[in-house]
C-alpha cells in the first residue's frame, strides 16, 4: 500500500485501511498560491460527513486550520467549536462545522461567503454569480427561500422540484452519484441601481420558484452570496 506520506505528496489524504477515501483530489488542476490541489477548493467536491479535523490539516497545513469558539452555539449553553480554514486569508477562508462541535467529529457544513474566494462550488459556481447564470448552470428551474430583514436567500436541496410536466431529471446542482454531502448557496440582493422596491422581490417565503412571474427582475439583481457544503444525520451515503 502507498504510504500516507506519498499519498499526500500526490495531493490525496485517504482513510486508513482500505475503506473510501475522506477527501480525495481527482481534478489535476493547477495549485493555488498556497500549493494546495485546486480541487480541495471545490464544494462539496470529495468531501464527507467522515471527513476529519486530522484530514483539514493533512490537506491545507495544520498552521491553516484554526480551532476557534463557535459563539452561536455556544449561546445554546454548551461551549462549542468550529473549525476557520485559512482564518487569515479572504481568498481561501472557509467556516467548517460539526455535529460533534466538542469533539469536532462528522462535518456538518463547510461554508465560504468571502468576495473573491478562489473556491467553487457545483460546476463552477462562485461567489457574484448572477442568479441567471445560476439558475442556467443548474439546467432547470429550482426553489429558493427568502428574502429575510437583512436581504438574504438561500437553496438548499432544492434544485429538482418535483412540478406537473417535469421530465424528472436532476437539475445539475442536485445530489449525483458520488457526491457525499448537499450543495447549497446564499443569495443576496446586489441591485445594480438603487435598492430594489419590495415588490421586487419575495420577502420571507419558504419556497419561491426560480421563474416566479412575480419577480422578474430576480435574475439580474440577485448573485450568490454563498456557497456550501452540508451533511444530515438522518443520511445514509
């Protein structure tokens, strides 16, 4: 068997023994600046719920990889951590978080919301995305939630709603084969004149379609925001 040492030389960090893979880097593509393999930016990319604190710092360095409090849970009553890569650096800074915040065991969402992040998401998805070229890269329409008093939005499992007439294909931001965790963004208004009026845009709704003719001027004047990563529990990879 290849050792460890060589494994991470050619840019992969595997599990032990002759399971799968944690993280795997299969994309060949050029390095970022740090030397890291461009595919370890890419969300969900190879990551797992199994995917481990020791994984984080075998593939970016261990001085890339900070243990800090998470206040929003340790509000809840019981301190609790998350895990900042590259605290420092707003090209390469992702929150990652964990079911087991005491133990920081099973992943449960690993997040990037900086401007000019050199992560992706699904198919090239980036922070600045128009929703246009989002909803064009998923291939089909989707459901949003939003906006809340702050102008946010989010997808999350939702790029294949289930619509009289639908084909019944995944859209392609959808769980495929292979991947082990769930894509998701953030979206935000970014009005390129003037903030928009609210009837320009939905306001706290649970399940917006991507097409709603209430809002047309949606694909222009909303971008990501965010990308993500994320696990559930009750899942069985």
């Amino acid at each position: 068997m290849i050792g460890i040492f060589a494994l991470l030389c050619l840019g992969l960090i595997s599990a032990c023994g002759s399971g799968p893979s944690r993280v795997r880097d299969q994309s060949g593509a050029g390095l970022p600046a740090g030397g890291e393999s461009a595919s370890a930016f890419v969300l969900p990319g190879a990551y797992a719920e199994e995917t481990s604190l020791a994984d984080f710092q075998a593939l970016f360095g261990r001085a890339n990889v900070s243990i800090v409090p998470d206040p929003e849970r340790s509000a809840w009553g019981t301190p609790a951590s998350r895990v900042i890569l590259f605290p420092d650096d707003p090209t390469r800074r992702a929150f990652v978080d964990f079911h087991d915040p005491d133990s920081l065991i099973g992943v449960s969402a690993i997040t990037v919301r900086d401007s000019g992040s050199i992560w992706r998401g699904k198919l090239g998805v980036r922070i600045g995305m128009s929703f246009a070229e989002l909803r064009a890269v998923n291939g089909k329409s989707f459901y949003y939630a939003g906006f809340d008093s702050l102008g946010r939005g989010w997808c999350h499992d939702s790029w294949s709603p289930a619509l009289d007439g639908d084909d019944g294909s995944l859209g392609k931001l959808d769980v495929h084969e292979g991947d082990q965790m769930y894509f998701g963004v953030e979206l935000g208004l970014r009005p390129s004149n003037g903030p928009l009026p609210p009837s320009d845009y939905p306001q706290d709704e649970y399940s917006v379609m991507s097409e709603d003719p209430r809002f047309p001027r949606i694909a222009s004047q909303v971008v990501v925001t965010g990308i993500n990563a994320t696990t559930s529990l009750d899942d069985e990879w």
